[in-house]
C-alpha cells in the first residue's frame, strides 16, 4: 500500500512504529497506545533482550524471539515500538498501519547523545533492565554505531513501504508535528468511539 489515508489511519487496531534510535519509537507507541486505550509493546524491552538482571546484553534465542513476537501479533489490537529483520514479515502480515519516524539525522543523533549519556550517569536501565556504560557506548556494537548504520536501511525501507502494494499502509513522519497529527487523528477516533457508547445508553 502507498501512503496511509486519513481513513486508515484512524481504522488502525494494529499499528507499528519504526525508525532509528534516537527516533523516539518507544515514547510514540506508548503515547498512541495510551490514547488508544491498547497495550504498547517495545520490542527491545519486552521481547529481543533477555533480563539485564541475569545476563547482561544477551539476545533472546531466535525462537524465542519469534514466538513472543507471535504472542504479541495475534492480539486484535497492539501498538508495537520496533521489529527485528527476523520477524519483519511476521508482522506486517498482520499490521493495519505503519508509522515510519523519519526525523532529520541531527535530530535523532541529538536525542541517542542525550540519552546514551544521562544512562550512562544515572544508570537509567534500559531494554529489559539492561544498563549502558561509557565503554559499551564506543564498541563496535554501539547505539551510537549501530545508528550511523540504521539511517540509509531505515530510510531504504520506508520508501519500500511507500511504494509496494503488498505491505501495509504507511506514513512517513519527517517532524514531530506530523506524528502530532497522527496522534489527533486517532483522538477523534475514540472521542467518536466514546460518544457513540454514551449514546447507545
């Protein structure tokens, strides 16, 4: 599917948001999820990263990846922060809407800097009670790194998304204003919802 009409979007059960770091994926997803009134779900925390707590910065099995990711995907409404390669169709099989975070590079490198560097200091866990470190910030495995690669792949696959009929609707954000308008859209869709309920009454 080309780019998502208004009325898809405000029809969308199933929603997944992707971007680099630094996008503000997870903040979205719980953001419309609340809206919405459906579980928000993060992929690095609640399905890729075994508990920080027990083995740090350790990826869950394959399949077991895959299966939480099954869980997840068979609920008849979710928003979902983040997809790894290896469950990618799995998803969009079974996505209403796509929302791409598509923010210009020196905002979302701002934003990884930023956050790297207060996890850092205050020890903030994160991705299922992981904890970053100075030294794990400049290892080849890096946010940091790790963004610098994502940027043109991310950027490839949201015109993918664009332009082949076969995938879900999507929208490409380019300024928090339009994810702002995406998020009002979905407002009125259950201000609509809830008037009708009071209504029936």
């Amino acid at each position: 599917m080309a780019f998502a009409t208004e009325e898809q979007i405000r029809d969308a059960r199933r929603i997944l948001v992707l971007g680099v770091p630094g996008a503000g994926k997870t903040t979205a997803a719980q953001r419309l999820a609340q809206l919405l009134g459906i579980r928000g779900v993060d992929f690095d925390t609640d399905i890729r990263w075994v508990d920080g707590e027990s083995q740090p910065w350790t990826l869950r099995p394959l399949e077991d990846v895959q299966a939480g990711t099954r869980a997840i995907v068979a609920d008849e409404q979710w928003v979902l922060a983040g997809i790894s390669a290896s469950v990618r169709e799995l998803v969009y099989a079974h996505t209403d809407l796509i929302i791409y975070l598509d923010y210009a590079d020196h905002v979302t490198l701002y934003r990884v800097l930023s956050r790297t560097i207060r996890r850092t200091l205050t020890k903030e866990k994160c991705c299922n009670g992981n904890v970053e470190t100075v030294r794990k910030a400049f290892q080849p495995e890096s946010i940091l790194v790790w963004w610098w690669k994502a940027r043109p792949k991310n950027r490839a696959r949201a015109a993918q998304c664009l332009l082949d009929p076969a995938l879900p609707p999507t929208v490409v954000c380019t300024r928090p204003r339009e994810l702002e308008q995406i998020a009002q859209v979905l407002a009125a869709r259950v201000e609509h919802t809830t008037r009708d309920i009071k209504t029936s009454r």
